[in-house]
C-alpha cells in the first residue's frame, strides 16, 4: 500500500512539473510570436506616424499591450494629431497588428484603390477556417450573396407578418405589469422568433428545438473572436481553429444538432418542389432559394448540406447580433426616457390615419422621428474598444502604395481601418457630439419628409453601416425591419423603468404591460 502512494504521489508530481513546464513553453512561444510580430511590424510601417508612442524603452511593444485598456484614447489622439490634417497614421492594437489608420480626406482613395487589394478581416478568417470550424459552404465561399438579393423582395408588410406572430409566442404579456429583462426577454424573444419566421418560414420557426441550436450556433459563433488567431503562428492556426470550433456547446456542436433538424426538412422541401415543379410560393427567404435552385438545378446549390450552412452564416454571420444589438440600444432608450414613446406614437397615428391600412416603405420612409432615434442611437453606441471600424486586410503581395509624393509602401497582411466612433463623436460633424439627442436628425428646413429619413443614407461621417464597395448590404431590410418591430412594441406595450434605486440611463430590465391596441393601428 506505501508503496502504491509513493508511485501515485511521484506520477502525480511528475505529470504536474511537465503540465508547468509545457504551459510555459507554450506561453514563452506565443509571448515570443507576438514580441517578433510587433517589432517586424513597427520596422515595416517605421515611415508613417505612430499614435499612442511614448518615450520608454520596448515603446511599441507596450503601447500595444496599453492599448487594451486606453484604446479609443490612443486613436482620438492620431485622429486630431495627424488624420484630421490628412495624414495616414498607425495605430497599436491589443493582438500585435498595428492598424494603418486612413484620413477622412483619403476615403476617394480608399475607395479606388484600397478596396480593390483587400479583404475584410472576417472574410479573410473565415475563408482559412472553414474546412474545419465552418459549417458546409462550399470551400472558398464566405457568404452566398444572392440571399441578400432575395431579401429585396421582402417589403414591411412581410416584416409586419413575421413580427406578429412572434410577438405573441415570445411576449406574452397581461394588463398588470410585469419586469422583464430588456436585452433577453423584450428584445431577443420576438426578435429572434421574427429572423427565424423570416429566414427558414413558418414550420422551422415553431420548432423550439431548431430555435435553440440556430442560435445557440449564433452565440459560439460570435464567440470565435478572429483577433485571437493573430496570437499564434500560421502552422498553429488549424489546430486553434479546430479546438475553438470543437469546444463544448462550440460552434460545431450546436451545428451538428442544427443540421440534424434542417436537413431532412430540406429534403421533404426539395421533394415536395420536384412534385410541384417549382410552383411554391415565395413566402420567406428560403422559399425563395428553393425555388431557384429548383429552376437553376445546380447540384450544389441543392445539396441540403450546403443550404443549411449557407443559411446558417446569413443568420449568425450578419444579422443576428446586429439586429438584436441595435433594437437593445433603442429599447434602453425608450425604458430610460418613456416620453420619446409619446412622441413616435403621435408620429405613427398621424402618418397612419393619413395612409389606413397600409404598412409599406413609404409609411416608413415618413416616421422621421423614428429614424432619428435609431441613427442617433447607432451613432452614440461605440463599434468595440477603440473606435475602429471598417477593417481590411491587405491581400495583394505587391502590397500598396499610400498616395502622396513619397508613397510608403505598405506590405501584403497589414490591416487598414477608419477611425469610426472618433468621427461620431467629431463636433465639426454632430453638434454637441458627445450628447444622446434623439431627434437629432429630424430636419425641418426639408420639406420633403422621405429626404430627411437618412437612417440608411452612406456619408463620410456616418459610418455605422459602412462605406463605399462593401458598405452593408442588409441595410435596407435592418431598417425596415426594426423599425417594424418598434412600432408593434409601442402600440401593443406600455413601458415604464422599474421603480427604486436601480432606475438609470442604463436600465437592464423594464416594467411591461400590454396596452389597448390604438384604434388607428390597423395594420395586422
Ligand atoms: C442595424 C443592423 C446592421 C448594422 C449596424 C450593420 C453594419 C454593417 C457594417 C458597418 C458593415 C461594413 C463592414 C465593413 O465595411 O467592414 C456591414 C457589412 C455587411 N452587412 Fe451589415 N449591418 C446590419 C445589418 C445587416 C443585416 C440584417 C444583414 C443581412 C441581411 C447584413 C449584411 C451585411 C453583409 C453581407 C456585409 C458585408 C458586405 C461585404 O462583405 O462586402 N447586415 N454591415
């Protein structure tokens, strides 16, 4: 027996001494990646300015590491140092890629010739980690585009035919009032019942099982932070990939359960299509692929597999958290300051008196108010820690010369990107800039009202839906569709803050009630 926990005690030590001896080679590796990294880059991009820089030794190296705490800091201060007077700047980030900051003045270039030698980060990492983290699209192909073609077709009326429904499964809500968490119950219940309705059609979205592992993927999915990637070298990256998208309740864990629901479906679909020759009605996304690819009969666009992965990277890859994130944001708004609901109210009953019974683009283009509060509430919120947006990888191997007289040529890999949120909070473009006005952008020197309703309009200081060649394509239907949503919420809700000490700008639940429908609203 002595003998025994002697052997046990000594395996026990000597497996604990090489678990410390490999974690810290492994640490030693990645410290010793990311140092090599930093320095090769700071040598590489020596030519232009660096913001964030102070006089210390390994000045890079820590303003990279600094940057995870002060980060829309060090951008602001490039942004009026040096991009406000038309120069390029770099910028340090957290995971070791500094950043080529492009001048608003440089946008016409970026246009022309940057977009055209990059990619965006996510395409890029999404494309080296399909094989093994991705669900089934066809090798190379980061988005299947022509769904977002197919969502052209979709109008308010078809948004408002989805939102009712799930509305009524997801907030269920008596006249006495009841406190509900704002993000999870008021936002993400009837918003994700509606993508679902929207997306894969009636039968898919009463099956709660379906719902649970669609976005349970979503989560895991957005949980694969790109950046993290950046930590390791290139030949470790497979074996990242497949320990992220492998994790328990990961990515491919949710997908395998995903896929075990939607595929026999869409075989019943596809078989189904085959009896009626095509002839089905186009009642939501999917009907619409199905339909077309039953005319165009390429193998791989009706290969099940295909379908479900390529409606599972629309769902997680682009709409889902965007969505549901900007509805958080005006919802908060709404509990924090209930008398903007007073105002959208009036807004709607004088827009639908004027038009009974119809609920189409035009109705929405006039709820001018309604659009303001959601470019004002884009506008305020921060794209991630420090202000970048709009990020791109330079893919061409002969790289890119910055314009100028003497053009620093930038290598293939370096990352490009805009200083978003410092522009957003510029006061040469947004009075008072760093003040939430809801109704900001309701003009009255216009008086064509479609003119003023700009939620979706593209400009230089408006970057929340991107800009140029791969600004958002889904815009459109975003802004139809949440504003849909706030209008159903407002006349079939009342809200208020929940009463005591918790009650702030930043409230985390609500106080709901459902309310007599108003009789003007008629649009169901
Ligand atoms: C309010 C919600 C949304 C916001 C704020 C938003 C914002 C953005 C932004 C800023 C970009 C540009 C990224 C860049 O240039 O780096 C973008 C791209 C994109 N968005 Fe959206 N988006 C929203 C909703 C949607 C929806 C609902 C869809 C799909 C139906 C969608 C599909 C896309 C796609 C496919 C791209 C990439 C375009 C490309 O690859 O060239 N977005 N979005």
């Amino acid at each position: 027996m002595r003998d025994f926990n002697f052997f046990f005690i000594k395996g026990l030590l000597i497996s604990l001494c090489a678990l410390v001896v490999f974690l810290f080679s492994l640490f030693f590796l990645v410290f010793a990646h990311y140092t090599s990294k930093v320095c090769t880059n700071a040598r590489t991009l020596s030519a232009l300015p660096w913001a964030g820089l102070q006089n210390e030794f390994f000045s890079t190296l820590r303003a990279c590491l600094r940057d995870w705490t002060s980060g829309l800091q060090v951008v602001s201060n490039g942004y009026y140092r040096y991009g406000k007077k038309g120069q390029f700047f770099v910028t340090p980030t957290w995971w070791g890629q500094p950043l080529v900051t492009v001048p608003q003045s440089q946008f016409q270039w970026w246009s022309k010739e940057l977009e055209p030698k990059t990619q965006l980060p996510q395409t890029v990492n999404n494309l080296q980690s399909q094989r093994i983290a991705l669900p089934g699209l066809p090798i190379g192909e980061h988005l299947y585009y022509q769904n977002l073609q197919n969502l052209k077709k979709f109008g308010p009326r078809h948004i408002l035919s989805w939102v009712v429904p799930s509305f009524k499964t997801y907030l269920d809500i008596g006249t006495e009032w009841t406190t509900v968490n704002i993000k999870d119950e008021a936002v993400y219940g009837p918003a994700k019942g509606t993508m679902i309705r929207a997306y894969y059609g009636e039968t898919l979205s009463q099956n709660p099982e379906f719902i649970r592992h669609t976005m349970n993927y979503v989560r895991a999915f957005n949980g694969m932070d790109y950046r993290v990637a950046h930590f390791f070298p290139p030949w470790f990256s497979p074996i990242f990939w497949w320990v992220v998208g492998n994790r328990p309740n990961g990515p491919l864990r949710n997908q395998e359960k995903y896929d075990k629901i939607i595929i026999p479906y869409l075989r019943e679909r596809l078989a189904d299509i085959a009896v009626k020759k095509g002839q089905i009605e186009e009642t939501d996304l999917l009907s619409i692929y199905l339909k077309a690819a039953y005319k165009t009969n390429d193998p791989v666009d009706l290969d099940p597999v295909v379908i479900a992965g390529r409606f599972l990277m629309l769902t997680s890859g682009f709409t889902v958290a965007t969505l549901s994130g900007v509805l958080h944001l005006v919802m908060n708004q709404l509990t924090a300051n209930p008398s903007y609901i007073g105002i959208l109210l009036k807004e709607l009953e004088a827009t639908t008196i004027s038009r009974p019974g119809e609920w189409d683009a035009k109705l929405l283009h006039s709820l001018v108010h309604l659009d303001s509060i959601f470019r004002e509430s884009m506008r305020y919120s921060k794209f991630n820690g420090f202000g970048l947006a709009l990020m791109r990888v330079v893919t061409d191997p002969n790289g890119i010369k910055l314009p100028g007289d003497n053009p620093v040529l930038v290598p293939q890999g370096t990352w490009f990107g805009a200083p978003a949120d410092v522009i957003h909070f510029d006061n040469c473009y947004y009075e008072d800039a760093d003040q939430f006005k809801p109704w900001r952008f309701v003009s009255t020197d216009s008086e064509d009202r479609a003119e003023r309703n700009m939620m979706t309009a593209l400009s230089d200081s408006n970057l929340v839906f991107g800009r140029g060649r791969n600004a958002c394509p889904g815009r459109f239907f975003a802004s139809d569709f949440l504003k849909t949503y706030i209008c159903y919420f407002i006349t079939h809700y009342d809200i208020r803050q929940v009463p005591g000490p918790n009650a702030n700008d930043n409230p985390t639940h609500m106080q709901i009630r459902s309310r007599k429908v108003p009789t003007w609203w008629s649009s169901e």
